[in-house]
C-alpha cells in the first residue's frame, strides 16, 4: 500500500533488479549516475533504483526506464582505481515514479513508496508453505542454491519478504522479475512465485531427462568408437591392413554415388550395418557382400540420351539391312511418337521368322540407331522359373535372374534388350519361365518387376524390349498378346543378291584379308550360290559358301597360282562342287494332268507339280507323296466337287465307278502339307478326266470348298517368286489375296500376270488349253 512520496536520486541499472530487503554489490561508472550516488551520500543515503528497458542505451530517457523501482539505502561506496565506483546497497521497498528529474548532472525523481502488510492470514501461511516446500524441490533439483540458502529462507515470517527473497533466487529473465517487482498484493505475488516455481521444477525434470538420453548416447558412441579402434588394432596387427573398415567406407561412397531410389539406399544401407557386424570368416559375409555388389552395380538412374533423329536412324537401318521394310517402319513410328510425347513406355516387340534373316543383327542396328546400349539374352532351353526371376538368398549359389543380369550388362535403365528364342522356353516341375516373363513384357507391371535375389522392385518400364521367335505356335497365348508380332517371312532371290553384293561377301574379304582386286564375284555366280547351294529363308547358308569360295581364292594368292580370282557362272562348281539343291522350273510343254502349284516353305516359295493318272477300275482314290492331313483333305474335296460337275464338264457321270484315279506330288521323300493346293489338284483331275492338257506357263494357289469356291491362301510374295524363278508368267490367285500383291517386289510384278480368281470355272478358263477330246 501507498505509504509516503518523497523525491531522491535516480540511479538507472542495466540488466540487474534490486528486490526489498536484498544487500547487493553494484559497479557504478556513468556519469550521472556517479552524481546521484554522491548526493544520496551527502543526504540520508536514499537512492531510487530502476531497470532500464534497453541495457544498450549509455544515456536513458524516462521512457527508457521502468516506472516501478526499488527504493534503496547506500550501505557503503568505494573509489576503483579505474574510475568506477563500488557500492554496496540494500532494498528497503518497493516505489513508483510519481515525477522524473533530469537536470543534466544527474537524475532524480519524485516516487511514491509501497510498504508490505505484516497482516499474516490463513490463506498467507497457506501459500508462504506451499512456496517453501516447492521452494526445497527446486533447490534439491537444481544443485545451484545451497541447502544454507533454504534454511534461512525458511526462517523468513513476512510473507512479502518471502517472496522477495526466493524470486531473488531463481533464474529469471529481466522481464519476469520485473513483472513480480511489480505485483504489490502480496498473495498475488506469491501465487505467481510458487507457478514459477513449479514451471522451473517441470523444464528441470525434462533438462534432466534429456542429459541421462545425452549421456547415454555418448557413453554408446564413445564404446563404439572404442571397440572399433580396438578392431582396427587387432586388425593391424594380423596383417588385415584396414580390414572392413575401409572396405565399408568404399562401399559407403559407391552406395550414394549410383543414385539408387531412397528406399533401395535404406536397404544397402541396413546390409552394409549388417555386413559390418559380421565376422570375415563367417559363410553370411561374403553372401550380404555379393548383395551390396549387386545392388551398386544395377543401374537405377544412369540412362543413355535417345537419339531421335528419325533421318539418321533410317540410314543406319537401311546401311545394315536390305529389306524388311516393317519392321524398320514400326523402329521410325516408334520414334517419331517418342519425340512428341518424351514419355512413351518401351514398346515390346516381338521378331519371328525362320533362321538367319537376321532378326539379332536387326536388333542390334535397332540399339545403334538410337543411340541405346544393347544387351542380348538367350532363352533357349530356360525350363526353370529362378532363371528368369533368380534365387531367394537363403540357398547356396543364389544369384538374380537373367532379367537383372542383363540390366547390369547394359549398365543403364533404358537399353534395347534382345530376349532371344523366345519360344524355345519349356517348363518342368521347376516352374514355368513363360509365365515369370509375362510381368518382365507387360508395360503395366515391369516398372514394379520383382526378382527373388534383389527382393526390391526394379523399374523395366525404360527398357525397349526386342523378342525373336521362330514358330510363333510355341508361344503361350498370354506371353504372345503382350508383345506385339512382327513376322519377317524370309529374303527373296533379289534381296538375298543384293544382301550378297552389299553385305556378306564384303565381310567375308575382310575377315580372310582379300582385297577388292584379288577377288570378285559375278551377279550370276552369286544367283547360282542362292538358287544351287544354298535353300534357306536367312542368308547364313549362302555367307557359309561364300566364306568358302574366300578360303579357296586364298589358297590359290598365297599359292601364287593367281593374283586375282573372278567367280562366274562357268566356274562356281569348281569352287563349291556340284549344285546340292534343285528347283522347280516349268515344263517344256502342255500337259495333260499335271499342274503347277505354289508352295510355301520355312525356307521360301516354290514349284509343286501335281499328277494325275487314270487307270481302269472301280473308282478307287490314290494318293501318294508324303501329302499330310490338310493335302489329302484338299484331294478328297476336289474330286468331290469335279464329280459335282461332270454334266457341265462333260465327263462321264460314272467316272468313278470305271476308272481308279491316282494323285501323286513328285519328291516323296519331302513331306508336303498345307491349305494352298486346292485349286491345283482340283485342275489337274479335271484336266486328266476331259484330256485336255494345261497351260505349261500357268501356276496357281487357292483352297478349294465343294461348292468350288476359291478361299485366300498365306506367303503370296514367296509363292510369287518361286513362280518367277520358275519361268513361269501367269499365276492364278484367289481374288481376296489382291491386297497382298503390293509386298511383292516390283521388277516380279513387272514379269507376272496375276489372274485373281473366285471360283473353280474361272480357274478353268485360265489354266486349260484345247477342246475335250
């Protein structure tokens, strides 16, 4: 309560509070503060103690002080000899400052005093031990007060003086002590000490948790530290060098070098830890160590730029290979869209024909065009699922699939993988490969493709991959939808002369060091190779014989026999021997009863002719030469169809009662099927039974139905061309296979009258000569 006004000194302190009934050293060096000592000294010795707001300001204005102070009596004052004088003070009570003074010299106030009640209630003894009792807490707690301290405390009985002298005590900022110089009421004042109190007992007991966790943590660290320069220790010593150590360091850096997925980091990690805690000499070691090695060696971020250059890509796809036009369109299409959308998932394509028509070399120029790395896995044979998806780490030996073998080959995430001989996979009791490869080829699961090695995902999805495939048939139906079927049939006669001229025979110089001037070979030896020695889809028989005529005409320039050797027509036996295949050619003249179909070979087209002879009988059907299913099936519908039409034909309606008929396709050894032969046989019947004769420049092709209808037939460019070869230069086709007559080459177009048919009366208008005998 308000007890007197009185005007006295004003010493303003910096970040120091006096408390009433607190003795305190003070430093005093300003100016005006010194000026307001000496007049305190040279009065009662009573001076106004304040706070300033700012402890930066050297010359404090009103405003830059606190209004409430203490009000203090000098006790004591002494001269330093640095200039500074020292005094000794204690706080009588709190004051406000009614009026301020600043008179240059120093300053003064007018200030109102407050004087504590001795009144002592209930709720005072109340709160003056509860204070007390937190009070004792906080000291065991802090170890920073001495127990002395509480025991003179304790014997304190005014309830203001009580808390004055514990606030003094406890670790407060300017502002908090302020804030309780402030508070006048006295059970205000020790309410908001015993918060305080228990506040700091709360920020203490949390200070004390978190040094034991600090110490603990450090105690672990520094054994760690401890027992691994121990290890390094005993490892010197053996001779081990560094021993894991280093090794571990290495493998550390390759781990945040290779830019693995932060989930894949978290595991290498987690082994390396493992690795580490390991003994050397224990089997575990070395099989975490192969799993770190693989997972640095996979690439996970590391990818070559594509080369989107459609112009450029068709260059180096024509310079490599002659033909196989669609193929090379769909690689253009492929990256033409890449360049517009830059997010096109790899496309799965799938590559099938007979052996060497070069559908790996195609691959490899598909990588070269585009400026990919190009791995290449053959599947020939695979009959184990783990070859595919690789071994759990649990057995011995384990090691990733050839999915994960191949990506680390090609060393980045978006190569163009070759997945040779597709369908050459089989299963057993191991599992089945074919089905492990479904999630390898589909554009919607391989971005998450899973091998049991790696047990982490690995993203497939950048990856072009390249299937090839000899009979698509062996193919499962689910692995065959998922990749999209690009059939390469074979090279005709001229592309496989211009494959010869461009490609083989030149590689072949070069591997057996001929140059251009020791060795040259004509178009029509080279003809001769491709019609005589060699009969095949691919051109690797036809490379054989020319590395063949190369091994000769070195031989003979070593020798010295010759400087140069010039290959003709006229002396291609002399350096591959006499001719090993044959083929059909037309007949000389017409003839009554044989016809001249078109067949399709796994190694090209070519010439069938068909015989029919007639004997007396009792219309019993021969057929003889090796005919499958579907040929002796064909034979049987097209006698029952002539049989259909003998009034109109003007053949003797009981034909088959009188006469036995027997059909034979020369070369009876070579089996022959296939729904083509139809029309063929149907013709060559007609013509034995009515005796006229057939065109000896006319092929044909087309199934046959009862109704005498014409059904479309499959490989018209390779029938063509065997035609061609034949001399032949009229071929009878059925009229749906008009569409296919662009795929065949022009200068054969340009050679061949293409005669499209419907039904068997137009086929015999084209193919029969004569009048019926």
């Amino acid at each position: 309560m308000a007890d007197k006004e009185i005007i006295v000194p004003l010493l303003p302190l910096r970040g120091l509070l006096v408390y009433p009934t607190m003795v305190l050293h003070l430093d005093v060096g300003r100016d005006k503060s010194v000026q307001a000592l000496e007049k305190a000294m040279v009065g009662d010795h009573l001076i106004f103690l304040t706070t300033q707001k700012d402890v930066s300001l050297e010359e404090p204005g009103e405003e830059d002080i606190y209004q409430m102070g203490t009000l203090t009596k000098v006790k004591q004052m002494l001269k330093l000899p640095n200039g500074t004088i020292r005094v000794l003070v204690e706080g009588l009570n709190r004051a406000q400052i009614i009026e301020f003074y600043d008179n240059e010299t120093q300053f003064s106030a007018k200030v109102e005093v407050y004087e504590d009640s001795d009144e002592k209630e209930i709720e005072h003894q109340a709160l003056m031990r509860t204070l007390l009792e937190y009070f004792e807490q906080y000291i065991k707690m802090s170890k920073k007060i001495t127990p002395e301290t509480f025991a003179v405390t304790a014997d304190i009985e005014e309830p203001g003086r009580l808390a004055d002298v514990v606030a003094s005590h406890l670790p407060l900022k300017p502002k908090e002590k302020q804030e309780i110089l402030e508070t006048i009421d006295v059970k205000e004042r020790l309410s908001k000490i015993i918060e305080i109190i228990n506040n700091e007992k709360e920020v203490l007991n949390l200070e004390k948790k978190i040094g034991q966790r600090v110490k603990r943590s450090m105690e672990r660290t520094q054994k760690e530290y401890y027992l691994r320069e121990q290890m390094k220790a005993i490892q010197k010593e053996l001779g081990d060098k560094e021993g894991k150590t280093g090794e571990i360091a290495v493998l550390t850096e390759k781990i945040n070098e290779v830019g693995m997925p932060e989930h894949i980091k978290e595991t290498a990690m987690k082994e390396l830890d493992r690795y580490e805690k390991v003994p050397s000499s224990s089997a575990e070691s070395s099989v975490i160590r192969n799993y770190i090695e693989w997972l640095i060696t996979l690439p996970w971020s590391k990818a070559t730029k594509d080369d989107l250059n459609i112009q450029k890509a068709e260059k180096v796809l024509n310079r490599d290979h002659h033909g196989l036009e669609k193929v090379k369109e769909r690689v253009l299409e492929y990256l033409a869209v890449q360049q517009l959308t830059q997010s096109l998932k790899g496309p799965i394509l799938c590559l099938v024909g007979p052996p060497g028509v070069g559908k790996t070399s195609l691959a490899r120029s598909i990588a070269t065009s585009m400026n990919r790395n190009f791995v290449r896995i053959s599947l020939g044979g695979v009959r184990d699922e783990s070859e595919i998806r690789g071994h759990r780490r649990t057995y011995v030996g384990a090691m990733p699939g050839r999915i994960i073998q191949g990506m680390k080959k090609a060393g980045t995430i978006n190569p163009v993988f070759l997945l040779d001989e597709i369908d050459k996979m089989s299963n057993d009791f191991r599992g089945d490969p074919s089905a492990a490869m479904l999630e390898v080829l589909d554009p919607e699961q391989n971005n998450h493709f899973s091998d049991h090695y790696i047990e982490e995902t690995y993203d497939l999805s950048k990856v072009m991959f390249i299937a090839t495939a000899n009979n698509l048939a062996t193919i499962p139906g689910p692995l065959r939808d998922r990749m999209e079927i690009i059939s390469i049939a074979g090279y005709t006669e001229i592309e496989k002369l211009h494959i010869a001229k461009d490609h083989l025979l030149i590689r072949q110089m070069e591997n057996h060091g001929l140059q251009k001037t020791q060795l040259q070979v004509r178009e029509d030896a080279l003809i001769n190779i491709i019609r005589y020695y060699t009969r095949e889809a691919g051109v690797r028989s036809l490379e054989r014989q020319l590395a063949s005529i190369c091994r000769k005409t070195a031989k003979i320039i070593v020798s010295g026999e010759k400087k140069r050797v010039v290959i003709s027509e006229k002396n291609v036996e002399d350096f591959l021997g006499k001719t090993i295949f044959h083929y059909g050619q037309a007949e000389t003249e017409d003839q009554v009863g044989v016809a001249t179909g078109l067949a399709y070979t796994t190694v090209g087209g070519d010439t069938l002719q068909i015989e029919v002879s007639l004997s007396p009988g009792k219309g019993k059907l021969v057929l003889t030469g090796q005919l499958g299913d579907v040929m002796k099936e064909s034979a049987q519908a097209a006698f029952s169809f002539v049989r259909t039409k003998t009034e109109q034909l003007g053949i003797d309606a009981n034909f088959h009662e009188k006469q036995d008929i027997h059909i034979h396709v020369p070369e009876g050894a070579v089996p022959k099927d296939g729904p083509s032969a139809g029309i063929t046989l149907a013709t060559a019947l007609i013509s034995a039974l009515t005796g006229r004769p057939i065109h000896r420049e006319v092929g044909m092709t087309g199934e046959i139905t009862l109704r005498g209808r014409v059904l479309p037939i499959g490989g018209l460019k390779e029938k063509s061309l065997a035609a061609h070869r034949a001399g032949l230069t009229k071929i009878i086709i059925p009229k749906n296979n008009e569409k296919d007559i662009d795929d065949i080459p022009e200068s054969v177009r340009k050679e061949l009258e293409f005669v499209l048919v419907s039904h068997v009366d137009e086929v015999l208008e084209h193919a029969l000569v004569g009048e019926t005998e």
